[in-house]
C-alpha cells in the first residue's frame, strides 16, 4: 500500500491507513504529446513476475521543424562580465537583432510564452533572436559562422526541442518512451537504488546493473559532477540507501520514497549533531566536500540562499561534515581539521591543521573548516567518545522512520500531487535570477526520468529520450502530463538530461544524449529477482 500526503503539508495530518479497493482505470489511450491522431505503438513484455516494460513510440517527424540558430543575446547589465544568454527584454533583443542586419543577416525576434505550472511560468519568459531554418545541422552550423563573424555568439538546435503552450499540441514528434511498472500483488524481488562501490566515484547505470545482477534499472537522483561543485558521484540532495542516511537532503526539495509502506513522494529536512563531553556542535552536511552545497538548500549562513537552487553550487567556509565508509577511500583534503572516530564511538586520531584520509572500517570522521575547526578541536579528545547523531525529518518536522528496506533518492521537481498536475519548480529551485535557465531546464524539450505510483499502488519508472530529431524529449509541463497519464498519484522529476538511461536483460534501451553515450551517474533504481 502506498502512504499518500492528503491536504496541505501545514496540517500534518496522523492517518492510520486501513484496506482499501483501488481505482479501477482504464490504460491512457496515448500519451498527451501531438495531436491526438499521432500514430501511437505499444509493445509491452514481463521480464519477470510483477514488473513490466512497454516501448512506446508516437509521432512522426515535423515537416515544420527543422535547425535554426538561436542567438547569444548579450547583457544589458552594467557587469562587463555578466554572460550572454538565449533569453532577454526586448529591447536588448532589438539591440542583437540590429546589429546582425547590420551585417547584412536577416535575424527574427520570437516572444516566448511558457505554460502555468503550480508556482511559476505563464505569460513570456522573454524574447529570443533566431536565424534560419534548415533541413540540417550543418546548414545551421554555416550560418552559425556569420553570426559569429558579426561580433556575437549563438548555437545551432533544432526547434522541435522548443516548448511553447502552442507547440504542445501542434508538434507530431516523434517520441520514444520507456515504462517500467512493477505491482506490488505480484512482485516478489526488489527494488531499492545503489551507489556503487563509494559515493566519490560515478558508474553507468548499466554498470551498476550488472554489479547488482538487476533485471532493469534507470538513473536516480541528481549528483555532483564538476570536482569544482565537490565530490562528483556524490548525490546533491537526499540519499537513503539500505535505510542508511548518507547524504543529507537539499531542505524542503522533494525526494522518491521506496520502502515497506510502498512509494511515495515526500519532503524532508534534517538535523545532525556531535557529542562530546557535554558540549553540542551542530553538522552542517554528509558526506560531501565542506564549504561546497551543490543546489544550495542548506542552512542559514549559506551563500547565495539557504533555499533550493538548482545546479548551483552554495559556499559556506565554516561547516562541519561527517563522514562513514559509504564515501569513500579517503576524506576530502585541504586546509582544517579532522577527528577520526572508531567503530566504538571513541576518538583514535585527530588532524589538527589539515584534512584527509582514510575512514577506520565501521567508523567515522568529521571534518571542520573555518571557524568551526576551534570548536572541534576543543570537543574531541584521543580516548574519549564522540557520537555522531543524525535524522531524517519530514515536513512536519518528526523524525522519518528508515529501515533496512528503506531507499530515498532526491529529485525534483515534484510532478503530481494527490493524482493532480502539480510542478513546483519555483519551490524546488528551477527559477532563478534570469530566466534562461528556466527556459532551457524546464522549457524546454529534454530527456527526462519520471518516478512515481499509480492508483493501483504500482511504482511506474518511466525514461524519455531526447536532444535528437528522432525523439524530441519533454519539457517538464509535457513530463507531468505523460505522468498523470499512466494515472500516477505522485511524482517526481529524476535526474534527466545526458544521465537519463533504461536499462533491461542485459542492454541499454534507449538512447542516452551525451555524445560519448552513456554518462556515468552517482546512484540508479534497481529492480532485482
């Protein structure tokens, strides 16, 4: 059975869940992509009692789109390094425009509206400046030349990829769409995520896989990947794995629940704390490089924001971080100080003045930076105990209860909220202080990883291919859309981009967009015999 949020996260309503008779609904006839006379095929197989797969591919190709480039408008700030970007006013628009007729281009002005999500878009999110429209890429990639010859910059992409309301019913696609569905009255094995050998490393989600001996498998939660961010693997956002909280969650974001009370999608927070002869200090993460929050979300003294900021990466030069053997083979090193803890809670060594090294088996350390490094040199001594004391909370505030069949991988945004349509990509950090980061990650067609559970109870995984002309990808109002299509009662938006990758019985089922195939990832669902 599936534990459902019901009313809003203020009330933190106490429900005791009794039987109860699923919803009986019928298969959606076509995913809510295109016209509705696309021509749609479904080819669904078991790979093993309880879990299904179904391909669908819709659509056709467009004869209206095609490649065409898009221009690098530059900024009217007064930052001379503030950077160009697709998106501006329209007088900065005009400015670019101009100045490519002026090199004897013949540029268009194109206003782009966004669809209403829950907390954010509707209206225009600016103005963009476009040349061309070509049968090919190199056809653009030619006039991409010119313009870059008239003094400014620009990419060459192919317009289905666009997102706009008007295009939602007038593309014909095609799409390619995976869909994994695993029924909890018949499913026998497991389903959980795993990381690999250590969070500080990446493996594909084929890799891990085949490390695991699973059946199917797709990408998971979002992960640091620029060692400037911190750790690449490690997860940037919650991370439960055997009912083990390694990483700490980006506050308020939402996360994929998987455990003994079924799938769900939920929000949390956190607190950790040491202990040491009397004296408190306060943790400020898991796990991760200290001074680095990747998509922010952490505590009050972070910069820029303490608020979820998506693929961004927040500072803090006075943390503390603790850290098990799930990170790694070594510690973060740098200036600071480390404590290194025993498996009986008591300190062996500590580092006064620098940090890293190994993790002592079924131990711990901690690692200060800053100002906080005095307080942890004061607090811990050889010989002494030091507890490490940490719990995931829920929106209310209460202890989360994990277990050993616990798993939580973060995401966002959340998709569908008590079976409705409900994107909170302003609350989950997608909108930012220029909106073409808004347009390009949630405008905009991209491959996508979906997860969440349908009315029957039934955990449904399901994977967009996207960034090629043979499948065009999901803006995230499309992503929602497809999800309340399979009749889901909550979901969530998975890491998606280059990461997003199916896999079944020993392959790759789609086909990831990163040019040099499939990207390693910091964790994937697993579903195992």
């Amino acid at each position: 059975m599936t534990l459902r949020r019901l009313g809003l996260p203020a009330l933190c309503l106490s429900l005791t869940l009794g039987g109860t008779t699923a919803i009986a609904a019928p298969p959606a006839p076509h995913l809510p992509l295109g016209p509705a006379n696309l021509t749609e095929t479904r080819d669904t197989r078991t790979l093993q009692p309880g879990v299904t797969l179904t391909t669908i591919v819709r659509g056709q190709t467009d004869p209206s789109a095609g490649w065409t480039v898009e221009v690098a408008i530059p900024s009217s700030s007064p930052d001379p390094d503030a950077p160009a970007a697709a998106l501006s006013d329209q007088p900065g628009a005009n400015k670019a425009a101009a100045k490519l007729r002026a090199a004897g281009l013949d540029p268009r002005i194109e206003d782009v509206p966004t669809p209403q999500l829950a907390d954010a878009g509707g209206g225009s999110l600016g103005y963009r400046v476009r040349l061309g429209l070509f049968g090919t890429k190199a056809e653009a990639d030619a006039l991409r030349t010119k313009v870059i010859a008239a003094g400014l910059n620009g990419s060459s992409l192919y317009t289905g990829w666009d997102g706009e309301p008007d295009d939602l019913a007038g593309s014909t696609g095609p799409w390619h769409v995976q869909v994994l569905t695993i029924d909890p009255k018949k499913f026998r094995g497991t389903l959980d995520a795993t990381y690999g050998p250590d969070l500080e490393a990446r493996e594909t989600t084929s890799t891990l896989a085949t490390l695991t001996g699973a059946t199917a498998a797709v990408n998971a939660g979002f992960f640091v990947l620029d060692p400037k961010s911190g750790a690449p693997g490690d997860p940037a956002g919650v991370g439960v794995y055997d009912g083990r909280l390694v990483s700490e969650p980006t506050n308020g974001r939402p996360a994929l629940v998987l455990g003994p009370r079924g799938t769900s999608v939920d929000r949390f927070t956190w607190h950790g704390e040491l202990r040491a002869g009397g004296k408190v200090l306060p943790l400020d993460g898991l796990n991760r490089v200290p001074g680095l929050i990747r998509n922010c979300g952490g505590t009050a003294d972070d910069l820029p924001t303490a608020k979820p900021l998506h693929d961004v990466t927040c500072t803090d030069p006075d943390e503390l971080i603790a850290y098990d053997e799930s990170y790694g083979v070594s510690t973060p090193t740098g200036p600071g100080a480390e404590v290194i803890i025993d498996k009986r809670g008591i300190v062996t060594a500590i580092r006064p003045t620098t940090r890293g090294g190994a993790i002592p088996e079924g131990g711990r350390t901690v690692q200060a930076i800053g100002n906080l490094v005095a307080p942890l040199l004061a607090a811990a001594h050889i010989g002494k105990p030091l507890s490490i004391r940490s719990a995931l909370l829920d929106e209310c505030g209460r202890p989360f209860p994990l277990t050993p069949r616990t798993t939580i991988v973060n995401g966002g945004p959340e998709l569908i909220h008590n079976g409705q349509i409900h994107v909170t990509a302003a609350a989950d950090g997608m909108v930012q202080s220029t909106p073409s980061f808004y347009y390009g990650w949630v405008h905009k067609r991209n491959p996508r990883t979906i997860a969440g559970v349908d009315n029957h109870g039934r955990t449904v995984l399901i994977t967009a291919d996207g960034r090629n002309v043979n499948s065009l990808g999901l803006s995230i109002a499309e992503a929602a859309a497809v999800a309340k299509s399979f009749h889901l009662t909550e979901a969530i938006n998975l890491d998606g981009g280059g990461s997003t990758t199916m896999f079944a019985e020993g392959n790759v089922l789609n086909t990831p967009s990163d040019a040099t195939g499939e990207r390693p990832v910091g964790d994937a669902l697993m579903i195992r015999k």
